[in-house]
C-alpha cells in the first residue's frame, strides 16, 4: 500500500492575521471533491467572511516532486494521480524529465524495461534474449562495462529505489 499523497491548503487571509487555518486534502480525489473541500476551508475562515485566497504550506506522499506554494490543482491532481498510479518510481521518473508528465508517462509506458539488480544484469538478459554468445566466448563478455557504456552513451536512463533495484529505461 503506498503513502497518502495530499496536500495542506491553507487559507492566506487567516494565515496573514497571524491564525493557522486549513485542510489536509487527499490530491488523488476527483477535482470536484477536492475544489469543494478548499472551497468549504474557505467558507469557514475565522478572520474572513469571504476569504478566497489559498496557498499549499505542506504535502506528503509526493516523493521526490517538489510542490510549490502557489502549484495549480489540476497539475498537482495529475501529478498525484500519476505518482499513485506508479507509487515506487513516478516521481523519480517526473523527475527525470524536468516535471514533464507527458514525457515521464510516455517512458513508463514504452520505454520501461523493467527492474533488474544491476545495470550489468540489464545488459547480460538484453545480450541473451536478442543474441547467442559462443560457449568459448562467454567468460569475455563484460556486462558490467556494457550497462555502463549504455547509460552513458545516453541509450539508457535508470532509476535505483533500492539495493538490487535498477529500474531502466531506454532514452529516446
């Protein structure tokens, strides 16, 4: 089960008289659910009768994305969306591609080769499974040197969320 992604809306006219009003909210919600919740906050502002400014002061469970102060709903809900949708590399990936989520998702859609314990497993079971390797030959061929050619030869891109855990990706 991965962590709740959301996000603490705070309402900024309470919040420049000095008071702590706002609302943990669930970012992976439907954009209705979410707007009334913010809306309700607002709604109720203890120094405001009709507060209407917000600003996100926290968040948890968006991994390495960065959430800024003034981040737009929709984007941070797709954000959200696509890093619940893949909770153990999504962000890492968003990263990778500079916060494009267009580019991230494509790559994890059809350029994910899977998760492998080095870059050198990567390219053994590459070189295996489109190749044969003579007998006579085998203990000549340096995988480890092959993984890391491809990675900085820019063929490949990888992600490591763990020990034994390289997620890779082929760069197009």
């Amino acid at each position: 089960m991965s962590e709740e992604i959301r996000i603490y809306v705070a309402d900024l006219a309470a919040y420049n008289n000095g008071v702590l009003h706002g609302v943990w909210i669930d970012a992976t919600e439907e954009l209705a659910v979410i707007w009334e919740q913010i809306n309700a906050m607002l709604k109720v502002s203890p120094v405001e009768e009709e507060a209407e400014e917000y600003a996100i002061h926290d968040y948890e469970g968006f991994g390495s994305y960065s959430v800024g102060e003034y981040s737009g709903i929709e984007e941070l809900h797709e954000i959200a969306c696509f890093i619940d949708e893949y909770p153990e590399i999504g962000s890492d990936v968003l990263a990778n591609f500079g916060d494009d989520l267009e580019q991230a998702r494509k790559s994890l859609e059809e350029n994910y080769c899977g998760c492998h314990k080095s870059i050198a497993d990567y390219a053994q079971d590459l070189t295996e499974s489109t190749s044969e390797v003579p007998k006579h030959l085998e203990f000549y061929v340096d995988y480890d040197r092959m993984g890391r050619d491809m990675e900085m030869s820019g063929d490949i891109f990888t992600i490591e969320t763990a020990h034994d855990e390289v997620h890779v990706f082929w760069n197009n």
